[in-house]
C-alpha cells in the first residue's frame, strides 16, 4: 500500500487485509485511550487498550511491571500481549507509547492493521499529563526535557510506522473524536466494500 500522510488515506481495495484492525500510536498524552474509547463503538470495533489489558493480564499496574522486571521486562510483555492480540479482528488498539520501539511490533501492527499516529506537541503533553504520577518514564526531574528526548527519538519511527497522520489539536475530546472517526471511516468503508 502507498502509505499516506497528513489526509491521503485511501487504501486501495486489494489492501482490505491491512484494516482488520486499527493501531493508535503515538506519545504519552495524545489521546490514544480517550479518542479511541470514544470512537470504537461507533465504527463497530471491539476497543482494546493494551496498558489495561497487560494491568488485568498482569494483575498489576504497568509502574509495578516496571519496577520489578524493569523497562526491558515491560517491552518483553508488551510485545507478547501485542503478538496475541494482533491475531484478532475488528479492534481498535491503542498503543503504549512506546510500542514502536520494537521492530517486530511494527511489523505485527502493519501487517494487522492500519495504523494512525495521533500526533501531540510536547507542550500538550504538559498539559495533558499535568497530574499523571503512574507513568513511569515521566517519573523524571525534568519532564519537559524528558518528553523532548523521547519525541526527538520515536517521532522518525511513528513517522515510518503510521499510515495515516492525525494532528492532535486544541479541540475538545468529543471534537477531535469526531475527526478521528472521519478520518477512520473511509479507510474502514473501503475494506468493507472489498469483502
Ligand atoms: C510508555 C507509554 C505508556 C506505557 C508505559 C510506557 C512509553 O503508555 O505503555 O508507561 O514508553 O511511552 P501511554 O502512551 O498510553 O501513556
């Protein structure tokens, strides 16, 4: 498939495959949980989010994970949970933050799925994450700095990663729900037309 950017998002129909599911990436803070809750019932998709699904797997908080087995412990799980679920169809899924890392975890998402980064600045981020204390990577002296590094490293990879790029703007939830059904409608249609 031609991967679009910023708003070319026809797949052609031979590509019906690449749409059983739907990947959200991107960083800490873009509303991969909030916009994809909202949205997965209305496009007829089972909503999977996989930090909650590996919390209820696990028992545990991903923080726990993290401080037990570390950050390499948690990208072993988060991989396996990713290969399992990657097997079902119709979900939307989204993604830690930090899914892309692996390449194998790229390679399952685009050969499961289609993939959209919801891309978020690092100052709304801040905001966003303003509270958040269960995060670990944001357990940092400096959180700006530390979100910086870490969008100056994943940013190539979402980039690479995603189909489709959907800008998180300074819109109400049910607002940038709203674009992120539209901008997912077609590309769901087309498959459905080429069943
Ligand atoms: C992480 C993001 C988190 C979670 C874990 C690691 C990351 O998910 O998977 O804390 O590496 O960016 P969210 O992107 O849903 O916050």
């Amino acid at each position: 498939m031609k991967r679009g950017r910023c708003g070319s998002i026809m797949p052609s129909p031979t590509d019906a495959k690449l749409v059983d599911n739907i990947f959200l990436i991107g960083p800490m803070g873009s509303g991969k949980t909030s916009l994809g809750r909202r949205v997965a019932a209305r496009l007829g998709l089972d909503f999977i989010d996989l930090d909650e699904e590996l919390e209820r797997r696990c028992g545990v908080e991903v923080a726990v994970i993290f401080d037990i087995e570390g950050e390499a412990g948690f990208r072993q799980r988060e991989h396996d949970l990713l290969a399992d679920i990657a097997q079902r169809r119709k979900q939307l899924i989204a993604t830690g933050g930090g899914v892309i890392l692996d390449p194998r975890n790229r390679q399952l998402i685009n050969a499961h799925g289609y993939a959209i980064w919801l891309k978020a600045s690092v100052d709304q981020q801040i905001r966003r994450l303003e509270r958040d204390r269960r995060r670990p990577l944001l357990a940092a002296p400096d959180r700006r700095a530390r979100l910086n590094a870490l969008a100056e490293q994943r940013n190539p990879i979402y980039a690479e990663t995603a189909n489709q790029v959907l800008e998180s703007r300074n819109l109400p939830v049910a607002r940038m729900a709203d674009l992120l059904e539209s901008a997912l409608r077609p590309v769901l249609d087309t498959a459905d037309s080429a069943l």
